[in-house]
C-alpha cells in the first residue's frame, strides 16, 4: 500500500510540470507576416538598405506598419501582415518618409497583394494560425499614384508564394 | 465478544501474555477462573469468532457528479454508471460506463464533443475491516475507451501582429465524425457503507492516452470518459458515486487469511 501511494504523489507531480498550455507560447509558429528583403538593382545579389521607409495599408489612414519597434524601416528587410479577412492587401511603401531634401524625396509606389488563405489548427490556446499563398498568376499589383517621380522600386519578385513562416523571404525588391 | 477478537487481530503479543496471566492464576478458586474464560478464549480465534463471513455481489450506481452537473451547467450533460463485482476477498472488477455532451468555450476556441465510453478493470482493495464492515479503500487500474465526434463552433486566429487589429471570432460549424480514443486509468478510490447496502463513493483518476484517433486540422481537446486532454497525453479526472450493493452470496473468511494479514503488519 505504500508503495502505490508513493507511486500516486509521483504521478501527480508529474502532472505539475506538463500543465502551461493555456497561454500561447511566444515561440509557436502562428500566423507568418509576408517578409520582404530590399536588394540592389545593380548587384542582385546584394542586400541593399533603404531609408526611412514608411509602409501604411490602404485603408489604415496614416499608421504605418511597425517594425523592430519603428515605423521607419531603414534596414533591408521588413516584414509586413496581410489581412487574414480578405484575400487582397494594398500597403503604399513610402520611400524617404517626411524628407525635405530635394535629392532624396519622398516618394510613393503601392503594392497590391493577391492570396489565398488556410486557417491551420494550432493549439488550444494559441488556436488557429492562418498561412497564405501568393496567387499564382497575379500575386501583386505593383502601381506608383504619382506620375512625376518614377517608381522607385525597379524590380519586384516573388521568392516564395506560399507564406507559412517567417524565416524565408517571400518577395524580393529591388531598387 | 466480537471487539475481543479486533484486539487480537491487531497484536498478537497481548494475546499471549493474557492467555499465559489465566494460566497462572489457574490455582485461583473456579469462580475466578470463570470469570476470565472469554480472555483465555483468544488464543485460537477460530474457537470465539461466530464465523466471519465477507458477502459478495454486485454493486451498481451512478455517479453523483456528472449527474448533477447536468443540471447546473448548460454547457454539460453527462451520465455515468458505475458498478463493481466481488472476485476475492481483495479484489474486485469495476466498470464505468457513460455518455457525455460538452460544450467547451475557451479564449480561442468553443467546440462541442459528444460521445460514449466504457472502462473495465480492477479495484484493489488495501482497507481491512473490522468485524462485518464493508468498507473500501482501494487502487485499480482501467482501460477506457471512447468513441465520439467533435464540432468546431468558432476559433479566432492568433495573429502575433495586431496591425490590423484583432478580428472577431470565426464560424466554423465543422463536424469530426468518427473519433475514438483508448487510455489508461490509475484510479485511487474509496467507497463506504453509509446505511444498509448503500453506498458513498469517490475516486481519482489519472489518465494516459494510448490511442487517438484525431481529425484533420483539429484536435481531440475533451475526450468523453477522458476528459480535458493535456499536452503530454495525460489527464485527470473523479467521480463521486452513489452505489447499491446487490449480495448474491456469502464466503467464510478462512481463519489462515487473518494470519496472513497480521504477518503483513
């Protein structure tokens, strides 16, 4: 009889130690942003920094996507969310965001995201995560709103159109 | 008479010494030497003890908890009946069977599981009582197994960035049909005659998955008969059971039994 009672407080201190899912852990994977790296158009091959580089959704007015804790991007990679309620997201990239300097102006071009979406179960506390996949014929819309200053994007590429984590470039930009 | 014959059982030295003191004061007038014979009697207990007998049966009942749960959580109805049949003087096969309708509403996810299950096993009963109590402390194992379906109510999608804020709960109304699991219970339980041949239970239980059988981007996260399930397989669960036990037949208990146990202690 001793035995089993020890055999019981054994048991249940083991159960101690695998409670801990009601709260979603910060290093699952759960719904990826799309990850973006700027390269230089001269040196493909070469990740190239941009400067202050703001990114606001359509729709969203003037706040702007916040990254690494700024809504000025100034390194060569930035991720960004899609929307997991529609199947389209517009962000206007804001190159030289509130500039003056006449050499380096601001300037604007839009990207227009086309995807689908998949709701994967997760765990029960994180719950579900929603992974995208880039449309394959039409995966973005690449305009600039104004017609004076050029774009300044020069080339956009999908490297990756299925988006189920952050650890991969999914689109590659080139300026 | 009969709390003379607990004594005995409890330590066998007294025993000894009382019988030994009778002998000695054997040259005391007969008067007094009838007044201590029932002293003298213990040293072979078989000779006083009107025969003990243990009575065997079946015990039926339901449990108390779910039933009442029914009625106060909307979320929940569940049903178990539980009953046990004697085998030896320690051992007894149990079984558990029930239905359960639950509703689970987490932060994230609200999922309703319908289902049956059944758990046969043993009851190991570790308690000695005394003269013709029936009572039960007990350790036993189960095999339970479940066969259940589950619905997706509604989920959210944990989005890490809330950029765009955070959306609302999805509908979803998907259904898991045909979902089974198998587990392994550890029950530690006790059981005692509260009048007649009526019975108060509880009991606790941990569980270990062996088999489960999961749908298709989702989970088994309540298992009927299971319950809650854990990360790791496991999963705990009680019950507190009302029980009537039905005597079929009774057995003496062989006097060589009680030496073994004193032996033990």
């Amino acid at each position: 009889m001793k035995k089993t009672i020890l055999f019981l407080f054994i048991l249940c201190f083991s159960f101690s130690s695998c409670e801990k899912d009601d709260i979603c852990d910060e290093n699952t994977i759960t719904t990826p942003r799309l990850v973006i790296t700027f390269y230089d158009y001269n040196n493909s091959s070469v990740e190239k920094n941009v400067t202050n580089l703001t990114i606001i959704a359509d729709g969203m007015e003037e706040k702007a996507v916040t990254f690494n804790g700024s809504t000025l991007i100034n390194g060569s990679t930035v991720s960004i969310p899609l929307k997991i309620d529609a199947e389209m997201t517009t962000y206007r990239f804001i190159l030289n965001f509130g500039s003056t300097n006449t050499a380096a102006p601001v300037n604007e071009d839009i990207i227009q995201f086309n995807y689908s979406t998949e709701n994967i179960f997760v765990s029960r506390a994180c719950g579900f995560k929603t992974n995208y996949t880039l449309n394959p014929t039409n995966p973005f819309v690449y305009s600039d709103p104004s017609v004076p200053l050029s774009k300044w994007m020069r080339l956009v590429e999908v490297k990756n159109s299925i988006i189920a984590n952050e650890n991969e470039t999914h689109l590659a930009i080139y300026f | 008479m009969s709390l003379l014959f607990a004594n005995a059982q409890e330590t066998q030295a007294p025993v000894k010494t009382t019988a030994k003191d009778t002998i000695s004061k054997g040259v005391i007038p007969k008067k007094a030497a009838v007044a201590n014979q029932p002293t003298i009697v213990p040293k072979k207990d078989s000779i006083i003890v009107p025969v003990k007998t243990d009575r065997y049966g079946i015990r039926l009942g339901i449990d108390l908890f779910k039933l009442s749960r029914s009625f106060y959580d909307k979320d929940y109805t569940g049903l178990e009946l539980v009953g046990d049949y004697r085998l030896d003087k320690k051992h007894y096969l149990a079984a558990e069977v029930g239905n359960e309708n639950k509703t689970t509403d987490d932060e994230r996810l609200n999922f309703t599981t319908k289902g049956s299950y059944v758990k046969v096993g043993f009851d190991y009963n570790g308690y000695e009582n005394w003269l013709d109590m029936e009572n039960i402390i007990s350790i036993g194992l189960r095999y339970g197994f479940s066969t259940f379906n589950q619905e997706l109510n509604t989920y959210k999608i944990y989005n890490s960035n809330n950029y765009f804020g955070e959306t609302p709960p999805l509908a979803s109304g998907q259904k898991f049909n045909g979902l089974t699991a198998s587990w392994i219970e550890v029950v530690a339980g006790m059981k005692a005659k509260v009048f007649n041949n009526v019975f108060m239970g509880f009991s606790l239980r941990f569980n270990r998955l062996i088999s489960n059988k999961e749908p298709d981007n989702f989970e088994n996260l309540y298992i009927p008969g299971f319950n809650r399930t854990y990360n790791g397989d496991f999963g705990v669960g009680f019950n507190y059971s009302i029980t009537y036990f039905v005597p079929i037949f009774k057995k003496k208990v062989v006097p060589v039994d009680t030496k073994k146990v004193t032996k033990k202690k």
